[in-house]
C-alpha cells in the first residue's frame, strides 16, 4: 500500500507538470463502447472479493473485516480518482491504457515503475494465493511444505508469465474480464450468496425473511461450491445473520 500511494503522488506530480492548455488537448465525448470500457477497468481495480473469503478467514478479529475493506476501498478511491481525472485533462483522446506510457522518461517515471514493481512483487502472493490452494485441494496435496506444492505453484506462475508474455493489448482483456466474470463476482454473486445465507434458517439464526423465486437455483449453486471446500477453515467467517 506504501509503495502504491508514493507511486500515486509522483504520478499526480508529474501530470500536473505536464499539464498543457486545456483547449490544446483533444478531449472526445463519451461513446457506448468507452463507457463499458471504462466500467470493465473500474470494475478491475475495485474487485477483490474472490480472495475476500480466504483473507477473513486469516484475520486475527475477522469481524472487523467490513471495517478494513471500507477502509481499503475508501484509500484506493482517493489514490485512483486524482489519477484518472488529471491523465484524462492532460492526455485526453490520447491517454493510454497504461498512463506511465504516456509520462515523459526522467527519474519520477522510473521511479514509479520500481515502486510499481515492489508492489506487484509483495501484492502478488496474496492474489494467486486461493488459485493455489483450490489447485492444490484438487490434486489432494498435503498442506505442509512439500515437493508437490512446490511444483503445483511453479505450474501457476509459469501460465501466468506466458499469458503475460503473449497476450497483446492487455487493456483490452482487462476491460473484457473487468466487464464481464468481475462484475458477476463483484456486484451480483456476493449480493444473491448473501441473500441466500440471510435466509436460510439454523440453530442460531431463524429465517427472517419469505421465499424467493431465485433462491432453490442459488441455494444449488452455493451448496455445490460449500461441498468442493469443505476442508477450507471457515468456522471464523461470521454468518451473515449475525450481522443483520
């Protein structure tokens, strides 16, 4: 998080440097293609939520779990709106994919591609880490340290850097995925799993609320992806009940 908001105030900095007249840059108007466009991008840098459950489950006191992504989400918007805002007014029609592309080269552009780098080195981990361990639940690998992890993990990180390596224009895919599976994963499936765990009755927790049409459908899908991680330690998750 260090390494990306000095990165973020050189970037801010730099294009603000940068910044010609306004009337010289050449700002088109939004389109239908650009707005899905856009709202694939936003949608990448917002999501998180496949390795929210495995990063709860960690916690020391998941129940402060709602706190800390408020307060990740809430530093993530103040660090990438001032960016956006500014590349748009000083880059406009030509602002890439990548803004660091658009930057002039000097120190400030070099030293945020390093900071970038350390933070993708550190971030990295964390990201591939539920791919790892659903890899490894699959192949039945033990959990401790052995040749078998090793290598299920070298496997992973060899695909990515071929599918880094050979994949042209990545903006593209990234607006692509962004739009499609990360909006499912982001804005609707946490939303009907919730609904789904809110009203199914237990011990603790009575159901609050009538049926739904949609719920027999979810309630399928929910139980077959509990059954495929059901050695997964989950006993520290909070039921949604509890926090109604």
């Amino acid at each position: 998080m260090m390494t990306t908001s000095v990165a973020c105030v050189l970037i801010i900095i730099e294009i603000a440097l940068d910044l010609p007249p306004l009337h010289e840059v050449p700002h088109p108007g939004p389109s239908l293609r650009t707005f899905f466009t856009a709202m694939g991008s936003f949608t990448w840098a917002f999501t998180g939520h496949p390795i929210f459950p495995t990063l709860q489950n960690d916690m020391v006191q998941p129940e402060k779990f709602k706190f800390s992504i408020f307060i990740a989400f809430t530093t993530i918007l103040l660090m990438y709106v001032p960016v956006s805002l500014l590349g748009y007014l000083a880059y406009g029609g030509n602002l890439l994919d990548n803004v660091l592309l658009n930057m002039p080269d000097g120190p400030v552009t070099y030293t945020v591609q390093v900071l970038i780098i350390v933070h993708l080195l550190c971030a990295f981990t964390i990201v591939i880490n539920p791919l790892s361990q659903e890899l490894e639940e699959i192949l039945n690998t033990p959990r401790h340290f052995n040749v078998y992890r090793c290598l299920a993990r070298t496997v992973i990180m060899l695909l990515v850097l071929f599918i880094a390596e050979t994949v042209p224009h990545f903006g593209s895919v990234l607006s692509l995925v962004g739009s499609s599976t990360l909006m499912l994963l982001t804005f609707i499936l946490p939303c009907l799993f919730y609904e789904v765990l809110s009203r199914t009755e237990s011990d603790h927790c009575p159901t609050r609320y009538p049926e739904i049409p949609m719920r027999h459908h979810a309630d399928g899908l929910l139980s077959n992806m509990m059954r495929e991680n059901n050695r997964s330690r989950i006993s520290s998750v909070s039921h949604p009940c509890n926090q109604l």
